[in-house]
C-alpha cells in the first residue's frame, strides 16, 4: 500500500521549492526546454493539495528524448518509463528527497496546455480554487488508502473546472503567459 492521500493547507513556501527545482533544471536544460513551468495545485496561492511539486517542462518534441533524458537524470530525476501516459515522459525526485513530479511534454500539445489553463484559471477564480480545494479534501478522506481511487473520484470535478476554464479562455483570448523559469 502507498502512502496515504493527503490534503495540506497551502504552504507559502511551495513557490520556492518550484524556482529552486526551475532554476537548476534551465541550466541544464537551456534551450532545450521551451518552457518550464510550475503547474498543479501547489502552484496556485491559496488552494490545498497534495504537498508535491508538479513541474512540466515543455519541449519541441519528445523523441528523441537524448535531449532531455540525459540532462534530467543527471541531475539525479528517476526517469518512469512505465508510464502509462503516452503524451508525456515523467520523472520523480531523487531517492530520499522530497516528492517531485516533472512532466515532459510537447510544446503546443493539448496535454501541454491543459495543465497551464487549468493552473490559470483557477489562479484567477478563487471560488473555483475553493470549491476544487473541498472536492479534493472529500476524496481524499474517502479515497485515503486508495490513490487511484482519489485520483478517477477527482476526475469529474477536474472536467467540470475545465470546461469553464475553456469558455473562460474563448472569452479572454487566453494564452499562456510566459514560461515560470
């Protein structure tokens, strides 16, 4: 059994934790990654979440990934590459260190994008952040030894905040704002 799901307060220091792991992976990165950006619950002030980081760096392409493959796990990142998820390449922290997750996506792609919408538009409709925030504590509470459990109840919800983050962007001319790092 995994770790139990766990909903924290929001902690001002997660933006810190995001630039210390931003910064180094721009170095070894550069020009490879078209973006690199904070993404996720932790990455929106005020809102509850699971106390991982959730990074997304955005490439040209995925394959080959010689480009980034090599530069992230240098840097110590545990590449999954039983990852089911076929539109992006994801790694986790180092052994030891604290919970990570950097998701490698293509720049432009829908599963690019969504995550900085999603991010976006709860980070300027704080109602949407709080009721999000209460629909993620009830599943957690329901779903605490059960994480893809949490993760499928959560799912509707996530659906719901980005149909209105869809009408939200088709009404603002949204786009994303520059890269985090």
């Amino acid at each position: 059994m995994g770790d139990p799901v766990e909903i924290v307060p929001y902690d001002p220091a997660w933006p810190a934790l995001f630039t210390e792991w931003g910064t180094g992976l721009r170095a070894a990165l550069g020009d490879v990654a078209a973006r690199i950006d904070h993404i996720g619950s932790t990455s929106v002030p005020g809102l509850a979440a699971k106390p991982v980081i959730d990074i997304q760096i955005s490439v040209a392409s995925l394959e080959p990934a010689d480009a980034f493959l090599g530069p992230l796990t240098g840097m110590g990142l545990v590449y999954r590459a039983d990852n089911p998820e076929r539109t992006k390449r994801y790694f986790r922290e180092p052994p030891g260190e604290r919970r990570t997750h950097v998701h490698v996506r293509q720049l432009g792609s829908f599963s690019q994008q969504f995550p900085l919408l999603f991010r976006d538009y709860l980070r300027d409709h704080p109602a949407a952040a709080t009721g999000y925030a209460a629909a993620k504590r009830r599943y957690a509470a329901e779903f605490r030894h059960d994480r893809p459990g949490y993760v499928r109840a959560k799912d509707a919800c996530v659906w719901e905040v980005i149909r209105r983050a869809d009408a939200w962007a088709q009404r603002t001319g949204w786009s994303p704002g520059p890269s985090d790092v």
